[in-house]
C-alpha cells in the first residue's frame, strides 16, 4: 500500500468515526408527539410545534414547544395558568420515555408552576380511537 493510499484510507476511517460520533444515535430518539395523562390533567403535543395542557375539558395552558435531542424548551403563550410575562419562558427540560410513560425533568425554569405541572410524575400515552384501533 503507498503512502498516498494509506493516507486516503485513513481520512475515510477518520471521517466515518466523526459522522457516527456527531450522529445522535440511540440517544435522539423523536420525541414523541401525542397525548399524555398525569393526575387528571392532559398533555398533549402537536407535530406542529404547539402544546396544550388541559384539566378535564379546561384549557390551563397553550403553548410552543422545541426538542433538541433529550431536551424540550417550553414557552406558555396563553391559558388560565400560563407562565407570561419577563423572564417566565421558556421552561427547559430533560425527556425521558420509559416503558410508554413520558418524564421530565427541569435544567432550568423561572415558573414553578410550570415545574409542578409537568415534573415528579409519569406522563402516560392517551389512547385515542385511532391509536386503540392499532
């Protein structure tokens, strides 16, 4: 092998290990969108960007959401208990899905509410009609 082949072989080994190393693997599992129950409350995020979280049939919370990887940011928009306001979004979170439940946990948020609302407890996938007829 001449040096030059050597050299070319040992680029493409190199570039492949970066691709896999910066490729997000097994830890960027999508997040997954839908409806989540927790305590009589709902949670319930769009493919669209967009959540709702909701007691009974009362919208408590609308807003925006970003993933990146395993981290959510949360921005409450409108609702009878949305954090608005200076300094109140978005909320920062860490997502987990264990066994079909939805967890958070905070990395760094100003409403406490938000952070009562969402965190210490397992979020559980909503069935809906056509989720059930799967």
């Amino acid at each position: 092998m001449t040096i030059r082949s050597r050299l070319s072989w040992i680029g493409v080994v190199l570039f492949a290990g970066a691709t896999a190393l910066s490729s997000p693997a097994v830890a960027a599992t999508r997040f997954p969108t839908g409806s989540y129950d927790s305590g009589g409350y709902t949670i319930t995020f769009e493919k669209t960007g967009s959540f709702h979280y909701v007691k009974g049939e009362r919208l408590m919370v609308d807003g925006e959401f970003v993933v990146k990887d395993d981290e959510i940011s949360l921005t409450d928009k409108t609702g009878v208990d949305a954090c608005v306001g200076p300094g109140r979004n978005p909320g920062r979170y860490r997502w987990k899905l264990d066994a079909g439940s939805l967890s958070f946990t905070t990395i760094q948020d100003s409403c406490n509410d938000r952070i009562r609302g969402i965190t210490g407890q397992k979020w559980t996938r909503k069935l809906d009609r056509s989720t059930a007829a799967q």
